[in-house]
C-alpha cells in the first residue's frame, strides 16, 4: 500500500452531502449548485468521516461488500483522487 493511501479524508466545509428524495440519490450540495452522485461515489463519501484513513475506508467498504471486484481499493483511489481534485474532499498537510 503505498505512503501516500494512509491519509485521512474530510469532506470540504464548502460542501454539503445528503440525501435528496427527490432524486433518490445522493448529492453534494454547495453555494453554486448540487452535484449528483452515482452510488458508488455516495458510498465512499458516506464512509469519510475525518477519522478513518483512505486504507479504513476501504477495509469498510471490503466489509459492505464482500463481493466488489478484486480493484475495489484501485477504485477508490482513483476516486478519492478525483474527489481532491475536485476539492470536494480536502487532506490535512
């Protein structure tokens, strides 16, 4: 694993994740707008919490679903990358 995947996840203060009903999906709302989320990025977005390291949050997301694909950790990587690059999630320095 490499040194660069023990980091911990917060979600962007400027970023808001919740339910929407009427989209029966999640989304992540902010002062411009709201994007709406696939279900695996709300899984993974649901799992950060400040505390657990990107390594917890895929051990969790193994445990959730124990049948994902062997790349289960690759994609929550790449997704986690893109979710920074995004800023919707931020790590400490």
């Amino acid at each position: 694993m490499s040194e660069k995947f023990v980091r911990t996840p917060k979600l962007n203060t400027l970023f808001r994740l919740q339910f929407e009903h009427a989209q029966q999906c999640y989304v992540l709302l902010f002062p411009e707008g709201m994007i709406k989320l696939n279900p695996s990025a709300a899984e993974i977005l649901t799992c950060i919490d400040g505390k657990k390291t990107d390594a917890e949050i895929c051990e969790l997301l193994r445990e959730n679903f124990p049948d994902a694909p062997e790349d289960l950790e690759e994609d929550v990587r790449e997704f986690l990358t893109h979710a920074e690059e995004k800023r919707w999630i931020l790590y400490d320095a």
